[in-house]
C-alpha cells in the first residue's frame, strides 16, 4: 500500500531522509519513532506528496507520487485522511463543518454528507459537539475532530503524526482505541509518534528513525 | 457549486466593507469609463449625422450662358464623390434670401439689380465627407472655369474633426486606464481575501480540493463584487439622468440633442462581472499543490 524504494530528501544541505526503503501492507497499522528532526513528519508528507523525493521512488497504492500533477494529487489525497500534528482545523467552522469539509472537496450531496459525518462523529464520539467551534473544545476533542474529519472519507490509509502530542495518557489511549478500531475495519494505519506507550506491546511494526536514516524495526 | 456559492456569499457578508469598498470603487470607475463611451458615441453621432447636413456652395461667375452652367453643372455631377448637386440661379438665391429675412425684407428694397450670384449647392456623399476630402474637392472645384468662389464650413469640419480624434484618443486612454484600474481593485480585493483563508486554502489541498474547488468561490466572488459595482453605477447613472439631465434639457434645449446610450449603461453589470472574475482570476494565479 506504501512503498519507499531507495528514498532521500533534503532541505538544502541538511539532509532529511537518506536512502529509506519502506513497504506498508494493506491493512496494516504500523508506527514510525524517532526523536524529533529524525525526519518522521518528512516522511509523512512525502506519502501525501506535500513533499517530493529528491530521489528513489514513492507508491501510494496505483499513484507514484513522482508522475502526480495538479489533476491527479487530489485524487491521492482523497485517499488518504490525514491527522495532522497542528490539527488543520477552522476556527471559524463548528465541528460538523471541519468535518464535512473533507467530503465537500468532493463535491459529495448534501445529504450524504450529514449521514457521514454524523457517523464519524459517533465513531470518535463527538455525536454532542456538532455545533461547537474548535476554540471551546479540549486538546482530546479537537484531536477526535481531526481524525473524524480523517476517516469520515472513508480513506484506504490514514496518517497519523503525533497524533497524542499534547495529550494525557487517558486520552491518549481513547485516541488508540479509535485508530485500532479503524484499523480493524481494513484501513491501513501509519502513526508517527515518540511516544513509546502508543505502541508498546501492541504487537505492530515499529520503524525507528534516526538523523533522517532509518535505523531499525522492531515489533511493539 | 452549491457550496462554493455558500463560501462566496459567506465570504462576501464576512468581508463586507472592504468588498463594499471595491464595488463603490468599481462603480465610480465604470461611471468614468461610461462617461467618457458616451461623450464620444454623442461626438461619432453627431459626425456621423453632419454629411447629410453637410454641403459646399460653388459660386458662379457673373452672365454665364446656360450652356456654360450646363457644362459646370455636368462636370460637378461626373464625379464620384457627389450625392446631388442642385443649381440655384440668381433670382431662387434672392428669392430664398427674402423668405428667409421674413419681415425685414424692406432692407432689400431699392437694389436696383440682383446682387446675388447663381450657385450650385453640392451635396457630397456620407463616406466622402472629411476635412481632408472636402478640402481638395473645394480646391479642385475652384479649378472649374466658370466658378467664382467655393464655400463650406472648413474650420467647423476641421474643429469637429479634429475633437471626434482628440476624444476618441483621451477616451481610449481613460477607458483602457480605468478598465485596468477596475481589474487591479478586483485582484487586490481577491488577494487579500486570499491571503487571509491562506491556512483554509492549504487545510482544503491537504484534503484533496482540487484547484477548481478553491478557486470557485473567490471567482464567483470577484463576479458579484465587480457585477454588484457595475448594478450600483447603473444606478448612479440613473439617479444622475432623472434628477439632473432629464430636467435640465426641459430648460435647455443644446442636452436634449444628448443622446444616452442605454445598451451601453444596461451593460455595466456584465462588464464589472467579466472585470471581477478577471481580477480575481489574476490574484489567484496558478494554484500549487
């Protein structure tokens, strides 16, 4: 589903990631660790082609991020719900709206919207939130609209990037549960994170980088 | 799209002044242009109307046999450029002279001969009426053995003339300035709107919005700024022509010979929306993913 062949980048001399191969099944949830600068949200962005290789070659399931253009990276991006590490959300849209934005990118009706919105919200369990805005939820409740607004799309791969960040170790593993039970339904998951916890004795891979070099994998 | 005009309108209301700033710019922008279309579509009408009203008068030489006036008479007729030519003989000029002194004609009393020389009143056709025609047509005709003198309005044509490019030039200018004038308030408007949903329009790329998406709202925006612009101008306009104009040329006959081009005036808000989303469009530039 995600595969890096002999994959570098670098931002002028610094060099970001060097030579990563990388292959994530479908249905897979995997993590990827490291201390912060290892290069884990280059790689992120590089999936969802914010970002391009400098060399090797990238596949996101049929899209070889290298041959997209400006027609075809929304249509890769449809396929990917992203949980962004500063969230993304509009403060000037409530919950409902922040949500639904990822199924009006594509032009989905409008009452098909509601129906799945609705049922994302009842997934992260915001179902009572619709009409807040992002100022007066918590850090857990913005991060649950972030990946509602993720999964409410029904992507093929979700990519998580320090999705517990600022969060309490309860509600950290609420955010777990929701990406296990996601998983379950057959998405491939990636979450980067430093948080050991998050992936301790869950049994997924656990790609650990380092300097942008990948130095090591290992099972949770 | 039904979304998109959703953003547009709530973007619109959101950003009310600075929007109703730009459409009030707009609509003294187009007034301008309008203004200065319709000065000189009045200026090209009355020009285009001076041919028909237009005529030269070859006075004839003194006891002429009616032969030789035939023959002058002919050879004015032989060319191209004439529509008619009438021959008016000493006593018709006389006789039009007292109708048109009326009453006063006593002032002719006591003239023991008619001093008025036989003419001919040429008529040129429409195309051929300019100062530069006229005047070598006046010349060639004093040539003609027989004629006098030739006389027509050659400072009126050349004034009339010479103010139809003047104003057409002033007007080309004005109207390309303002017209890029209306498009740069259009594009700053959209740009800084733009930039101020900067966060909103990377969030919507990272969702897969493609460039027609994002793009959508801002241009159907940057319409209804320029086509609400040109509705308040019509409406200017209209205000001006029924408090002002409509009374003034009761009063004074000169503004009722004005003519208001209403095709043109009905047309702004079509061209303030063209103008909108062309600036829009610009600001946008080429949306990068």
């Amino acid at each position: 589903m995600i595969n890096f062949q002999q994959v570098s980048k670098f931002y002028d001399t610094a060099t970001a990631l060097r030579d990563i191969n990388l292959s994530i099944e479908k249905g897979e949830m995997a993590f990827i660790t490291g201390p912060s600068g290892a290069g884990k949200s280059t790689l992120m962005k590089l999936i969802y082609a914010a970002e391009l290789p400098d060399s090797g070659r990238i596949t996101i399931a049929e899209w070889e991020t290298d041959k997209l253009d400006g027609a075809t990276i929304p249509q890769l991006r449809r396929n990917i719900g992203i949980v962004f590490q500063d969230f993304r959300l509009l403060l000037n849209k409530n919950v409902y709206d922040n949500v639904a934005l990822a199924l009006r990118v594509r032009r989905i009706p409008e009452k098909e919207v509601k129906a799945l919105v609705l049922d994302a919200l009842k997934m992260v369990n915001l179902r009572h939130k619709t009409d807040s805005f992002p100022s007066t939820l918590s850090g857990g409740e913005q991060q649950r609209v972030v990946i509602a607004r993720a999964i409410v799309g029904e992507p093929i791969i979700v990519l998580a990037d320090e999705p517990t960040g600022n969060l309490d170790p309860d509600t950290a593993a609420g955010i777990m549960r929701i990406f296990k039970e996601i998983n379950v339904r057959g998405t491939t998951i990636l979450i980067a994170t430093h948080n050991r916890e998050l992936f301790r004795d869950t049994g997924k891979r656990v790609m650990r980088l380092d300097n942008g070099n990948m130095v090591n994998e290992e099972r949770g | 799209m039904t979304y998109s005009i959703k953003l547009a309108l709530q973007s619109l209301w959101h950003e009310k002044w600075i929007n109703f700033l730009s459409m009030l710019t707009i609509a003294m922008g187009l007034l301008v242009v309008t203004l200065v279309v319709s000065s000189i579509y009045n200026v090209n009408l009355f020009a285009r109307k001076l041919p028909e009203k237009f005529f030269i008068v070859a006075y004839l030489k003194e006891g002429l046999t009616e032969k030789e006036t035939q023959h002058i008479m002919s050879s004015i007729k032989d060319r191209g450029s004439i529509a008619r030519a009438k021959y008016i003989s000493k006593a018709d000029a006389l006789k039009e002279l007292k109708a048109s002194l009326k009453d006063a004609d006593y002032v002719l009393e006591g003239l023991d001969e008619n001093p008025l020389p036989a003419s001919i009143e040429i008529r040129m056709k429409k195309e051929a009426v300019g100062p530069e025609a006229v005047k070598s047509f006046a010349d060639s005709l004093r040539k003609i053995e027989g004629i006098d003198d030739v006389q027509y309005g050659e400072k009126f044509l050349l004034s009339l003339h010479s103010m139809k490019t003047g104003m057409e030039t002033i007007g080309l200018i004005l109207t390309v300035v303002m017209i890029s004038g209306i498009v740069f308030i259009c594009y700053s408007t959209v740009k800084i709107l733009f930039y101020r949903r900067k966060d909103e329009i990377e969030t919507l790329k990272l969702l897969g919005a493609t460039r027609g998406f994002i793009r959508t709202p801002f241009v159907i925006e940057g319409g209804v700024i320029g086509a609400v612009g040109g509705i308040i101008s019509v409406i200017i306009a209209a205000a001006f022509y029924f408090s002002v104009f409509y009374k003034l040329s009761a009063t004074v006959p000169v503004i009722r010979a004005v003519v208001f081009p209403t095709e043109l005036f009905l047309s702004l808000p079509a061209v303030g929306l063209f103008l909108g989303i062309t600036g829009s469009l610009i600001a946008m530039g080429r949306i990068r993913f």
